[in-house]
C-alpha cells in the first residue's frame, strides 16, 4: 500500500541566503548538506505511511535499534542535474529505485515501491533546488538509504523500518587536479565472496573496503582495486566504482556481474554508449597479471573507473607489491573521454537522450 501524499513541515529557521551561497561556493564532496530531507515510515501490517519533507536533522535511535546490531541498511547515491533552461533532472532514477529493492531483498528487508522511491527523490529535489552549486561538475547529489528500526536485539530481519532522503551539493568528486587516478592492487583483503552481499548497495560492503583503502591513500595512491575472493586472481571493482579496459583494436572489456560486484547504473549506461558507438564490449573477466602484461605491450591503451559519484575517472598508474604499470600515456584516452563527454552531455541536457534516461523534475 503506498504511503499518502507528503506533508511538509516547515523549516523553523532555513539557512540565509548569504551563508548558503558561501556553502555551495567550494563543497566538499559530502560535507555541505540541505536544509531538508524527506522520511517514509514502515511496519509490518500498516505498510508504508508518515511520509514527509522535514527539517533535516539528528535521528533519535534507541540504543537496540536493530541496525545497530545487525547492520539490516541499504542506500543509493544518484544526482539532480541543472540543464540549460534552468530546470532540474536527474539521471537514471528508476534504476536506482530497482536497485534499491535488488539490495532490500538481499538484506531481508521491506522493499519500497519504485514510484514511492521516485516521488521521494523528487520531494527532496524540490524543497532544496536553491542549493545547487555553481560550480565544476556542480549537482545536487541524493542519499537515499533505509534501516531497520525496529528496537529488539534477536537475529531474525526486523519488522520496522525507516526510509530517509538527504541532499548534499557537491562538486567534481575528485579535486586532486591529476589527469588520471592511481591505484593500488590489495593483496591481503577482498570486498565480496560469491554468496555474499557484493551485489547489493549495503554499508557493510563498504565498510568491509575501508582497511585496503586506507592502505592505498597511506602508500600514495587514489583508490584501491580489488580482486576475487576464490583466486585472487580476477579484477573485481574498486571501493565504490566499476572497472573497464579498453584493447587497442577499440573493444572494451568489464568484469561481470556475478554477484560479486555492484551493478553500476553508470556501468551499464557506458556499456549502452559504448555499443551505441559502435565499439565491442565484453563482459568478462580480465586477470591483474593480464593487465599489467596488456598495458606494458600496448594491447591494452585505457582503463578507467565509474559511478555515480566520480562518473568516469581515467586510470593512469597501478602498483601492486613492488610493481607499477602505467596505463597508456597515463592520462585519459580518445575512449575514456568519448565516454564521459557523451554521459554528461546526456545528463544534462547537453546531448540527446536516445534512450529516454533524463527525468525533468
């Protein structure tokens, strides 16, 4: 049963103008927040109901609220986009809200109908346009996520659960100034196993990849890359982005989805463009020595990242143990580049849409 239409509570003392432009003037990635968010409530044998556009605030949890105990939460991460008349839009929405339900049933948690998902999006769209940013790469980026609510302490999936929507502007997620991104093979951690939740957008997995990152940035380096859990051999993702390689005959290789990794609304867009321009994908797996010994050939020419938050980020060095290989001339190629420019073009109303992803709000 959808939940009724959203009440909205007004904001007792809204941001001033003068301070929220000094804000969004220069965001970090993730640091600026709204002056709003929107909550939906859920409990077995009432459903989806309360929802609402209010102040955004601290949640106040009891200390056996279930997610505290048995990390039973899931998020999203998509943006609003300004086009050139001045309106909003965002990118892809229904498949974040298919996603999100994907990692809801993974989770044994309440799945969200997908147009209550949308509306909510929209709501926190609407109550904060006025703080998107001017600035590179500018957009509103949403935080969907959900946890479970319920306050027991038992294993067992709870039977309550609270959806919220928050809003941060943001700017390039990347501000190093590099023409391409470094990355650090982990040896000694895996993000996933088959059977495990690599496949659904938790906190846990997250969490589970903050070691090997924190020992990429300690070692001089962006990123870190994973490999499979069973050979260690198989190049995975990274922390938080999709993997692709691009030959030298202009075919483009990504990992597939075997369950193991995220399922990258922004990966599956590339690979849509990709074939759209004519160029062979495939969906395979690809080997770390295979990678190191194609890009110091020359078969392989570009490697680069992707997701909703960096959108495609070239990869211009890699180091695993004591060995380094550069990718190509180490900065973005002629196809990493094609790529992105046809992706945002199309994310903000710069290119066509042939494939209908752009909602205006």
């Amino acid at each position: 049963m959808l939940a009724p239409a959203f009440a909205r509570l007004p904001h007792p003392d809204p941001t001033a103008d003068d301070v929220r432009a000094a804000a969004i003037a220069d965001p970090q990635f993730g640091r600026v927040f709204t002056d709003h968010m929107v909550s939906i409530r859920y409990k077995e044998g009432l459903g989806w109901h309360d929802a609402k556009v209010m102040p955004r605030g601290p949640l106040s949890l009891d200390p056996a609220t279930a997610v505290l105990h048995y990390a039973q939460e899931i998020f999203e991460g998509l943006k609003a986009y300004r086009l050139d008349d001045g309106s909003m839009a965002l990118f892809r929405v229904e498949a974040n809200a298919a996603r999100f339900n994907a990692s809801a049933r993974r989770m044994a948690m309440a799945e969200l109908p997908e147009e209550l998902f949308i509306a909510a999006v929209r709501e926190a769209v609407a109550a904060d346009a006025d703080w998107f940013p001017p600035v590179a790469g500018g957009a509103l980026y949403l935080r969907p996520f959900m946890y479970a609510s319920e306050v027991f302490l038992g294993v067992k999936p709870a039977s309550e659960y609270h959806f919220l929507v928050i809003v941060s502007p943001v700017g390039n997620y990347f501000k190093s100034g590099a023409p391409a991104v470094s990355l650090w093979v982990s040896e000694d951690y895996t993000r996933a196993a088959p059977g495990g939740t690599g496949a659904a957008k938790c906190g846990g997995n997250y969490a589970a990849s903050l070691i090997a990152q924190s020992e990429a940035i300690a070692k001089g380096h962006d990123q870190v890359v994973f490999l499979d859990a069973a050979e260690h051999r198989w190049i995975e993702e990274l922390g938080g982005m999709n993997m692709f390689f691009v030959m030298d005959d202009g075919s483009i290789v990504t990992p597939p989805l075997t369950g193991t990794i995220l399922p990258g609304i922004t990966r599956d867009a590339l690979i849509t463009l990709a074939k759209d321009a004519g160029l062979t994908v495939r969906e395979e797996r690809y080997a770390i020595d295979q990678w190191q010994a194609d890009a110091e050939s020359g078969r392989l020419t570009e490697s680069f990242a992707c997701g909703t938050a960096a959108v495609v980020t070239p990869v211009g060095k890699v180091t695993r143990g004591e060995s380094s290989f550069t990718i190509g001339a180490g900065g973005p190629g002629q196809v990493t580049t094609m790529l992105k420019d046809r992706l945002v073009g199309i994310q903000r109303g710069l290119a066509a849409d042939p494939h209908g992803w752009v909602t205006r709000l």
